[in-house]
C-alpha cells in the first residue's frame, strides 16, 4: 500500500480563490458531492459494509403541471462517473475534513466498477419507474447519489420543458424542428447553458444559439442579429444591406427595432438591392399573430415565399400553443428564458435511495446482489464503460 505522504499533498497545498469560475472536469466531479456521502462511505468502508447494493434514482411525484417526464442526461453521466477520480487536491481537502487513513487510501485507488442502467435518453417516464439503477458496491453507489441527482434531475426538467414547447409549436404534434434554444444568457450558469442546449436537442429542437454547445455536441448552431446592429447604422436598411452583404447564407432580418411593418418592407428592399436573397425575417416583440400574418403577406407578394418568418421574444408554451392554433404564419420560435428554466416548473425532484430487493423473512435485504424488479419497467443496461454512443442508441 502507498504510503499517505507520496500520496497527499501538505495541507493547504491548494488556495481557495473566491473568484475561482467554478468549472469543473469529468474528473474533478468526485468532490461534487454533499459532505455525507463521504462519511457514510467512510462509515461503510471501516464497518466491512462494503457489499453489493442497488440503488435508484426516480422521482416519487410529478412535478407541477407535468404528466410525464423527458428522460436526459445520461450520457454526460456516464462520462462523468467515468472519469471521476480523487486526485492529490481532492485527498488533501478530504483529508483536511478529517477523514482517516484507510479511507483516503480506498478514495486514492477509487475508479467506478459497477453497472448503470438507466432509461435511453428521449424515453418517456413516470412517477414511480427509475431512471436510473446503479449496482455496485455499496460505497461506489453511494458515491454516485449527488453527481446523479445534479445531472439527470437538471437534464431531465429541461428535456421536458422542451419537448412540451416542441408539442405547442406543432399544436399538440411533436414539432421540434420549429424550436430552436435561445437560452444560454438566461441559463443558471455555464454549465447549465451547455446542458440545455443538449437536452433541447434531445427533445428534438432544430438548433441553438450557443456556438459552444453546437461545437461540442455537433448541433446546428442558429442566429441573426440584435437591435444594437440595426441601431449602429444610421438607417435600419443599411443595417440589413450590410448584414446581407457580409452574411449572405444566413439573410434572416431582425424587424422589430422601430416599426416591424416597415422593417419588413425594408429587408424586403435590402435583399433586392444586394440581389441576396431573403432568408427569412425575425419578430422579436408585438402581437406576434397580427405582425407575422402581415409579414407573410408581405413576403409573399414581394415573390419571396420561401423566406421565413422566426418568432422571439420571452416566449413561453402557452403562448406558442395559442399562436399556433390560431395559425400564425410563424416557421419557428426562439425559446430563451421558458425553455433553459422551465419556467412553470422549475424542478424535478428525483431521489436516489437504496432498492430493496427482497422481504425481511427471505434472508435478503437492501444489499443483495440481484436487484427485484418492483416497478412497471426496467431501465437498459449501460455500464460505466460502455462507449457512450452505444448506450444513446439503446
């Protein structure tokens, strides 16, 4: 055994920084943990309770205004728990915790060794049915119960918020090429805004206008312009011109910053003028039926049908449900604020606890090896190890 002085760095060896941004690798997560999973495994560990156990990650009930779940997170998971690791900062801290010898020598060797199975990503889900079943042994599964919580409760609420925007804009029809996520600048964080962007994806959305997420997990990365492009031209068709002239591939005018009407007629004047053609207008504020109905008109009798019409603006659900139903002339909608927070819902509380897999009068208890189907379905096998692009595909 490697003795703790070659192992741990003095105390200290690392300074707090308050202004630290807070990013962390797959594996630096293994301190992404509450204080008590810690002293539990420690517990555990020095007890000789280090036995097979199962644990479930599931939710005991729906959130508010919610009927199902979209589940997500599951492959950012598995790359986490795979990489977790303590490393010579994360010992010395753990050891300044006060945590004994024998403990940091067994987190020092530490490396997940057990299975996951869980429900593939995009899968409808319940009260009631895991989302996720660990088997391992019991202080590796209980290691695991705050970094899985953190990922697939988020993945999951956004997942589902998005799928739902995707039924509204294709009036009760899953209709996610019509939604793009708009969320990054109102996402709780850096890593919440990469999230998002990934589980929109998974409920279907066409895009995003995070160029980080789109460079990292291969989405069409979408956008135009904002106000303060139009505002720095001293007319808003020399903005328009310009933006054609520069951007040919991407002509989608953003209307709205003095009169949408006008500004429609404008963009329409631009792309005469720089023979680039129009590909689409944006409405950003107003009363989006009237104002995409007149667009489109406008549009249409200009003899440029194929330009489209990308609403925005603050746009929630019900909102886009009402639109739709009410046949607004709108191809898609960038969803910001309702689709990064899920607004009406904003939390999903699934719990992690120790399954039991048999009767107190059978010899089993919570610990047995083989886990007790005792829900209606039973989620796929995806161990830790598994390429994660094979577990997406189950």
């Amino acid at each position: 055994m490697t003795s703790s002085r070659s192992i741990f760095r003095p105390l200290g060896a690392r300074v707090p920084d308050p202004n630290d941004p807070g990013l962390l690798s797959p594996a630096q997560t293994s301190l992404l943990t509450d204080q008590y999973e810690l002293a539990m495994a420690s517990s555990y560990l020095r007890r000789g309770m280090n036995e097979w156990a199962v644990f479930e990650l599931f939710v005991r009930h729906l959130p508010p205004r919610r009927r199902w779940l979209l589940a997500a997170g599951l492959g950012p998971t598995l790359a986490m728990v795979q990489a977790m690791e303590f490393r010579a900062d994360e010992l010395a801290y753990a050891r300044s915790l006060g945590f004994d010898p024998g403990f940091l020598e067994y987190l020092a060797r530490f490396g997940f060794s057990g299975d996951i199975d869980a429900m593939p990503e995009g899968t409808i889900v319940f009260a009631g049915e895991p989302l996720v079943r660990v088997t391992a042994s019991r202080v590796e599964a209980q290691l695991l119960e705050t970094l899985l919580l953190n990922q697939i409760n988020f993945q999951t609420m956004v997942a589902t918020k998005a799928a739902r925007i995707a039924l509204a804009a294709g009036g009760g029809h899953p209709a996610g090429e019509r939604l793009v996520d708009f969320s990054p600048r109102r996402d709780h964080g850096t890593d919440a805004a990469m999230k998002a962007a990934r589980a929109a994806a998974i409920a279907g959305s066409a895009g995003t206008s995070n160029l980080a997420a789109a460079m990292r997990y291969g989405l069409k990365p979408v956008g135009t312009m904002a106000h303060s492009y139009v505002m720095s031209f001293e007319r808003e068709e020399d903005a328009f011109r310009a933006f054609m002239e520069d951007f040919p591939g991407n002509a989608v005018m953003l209307v709205d910053t003095y009169d949408t009407v006008e500004g429609v007629r404008r963009a329409i004047a631009a792309a005469r003028a720089t023979g680039v053609p129009l590909a689409g207008v944006r409405l950003d504020s107003g009363d989006l039926l009237d104002l995409s109905c007149k667009s489109r008109a406008l549009l249409d009798e200009a003899g440029m049908c194929e330009a489209r019409i990308v609403a925005s603006g603050d746009l929630e659900e019900r909102q886009i449900a009402h639109l739709t139903a009410a046949g607004a002339p709108i191809d898609s909608f960038g969803v910001g604020t309702d689709l990064g927070t899920s607004r009406d819902s904003p939390v999903v509380n699934g719990i992690y606890k120790l399954a039991p897999t048999g009767s107190p009068d059978s010899g089993e208890t919570c610990a047995s090896a083989r886990p007790r189907r005792r829900r209606s379905r039973a989620p796929s096998r995806c161990s830790a190890t598994t390429p994660r692009a094979e577990c997406a595909a189950m």
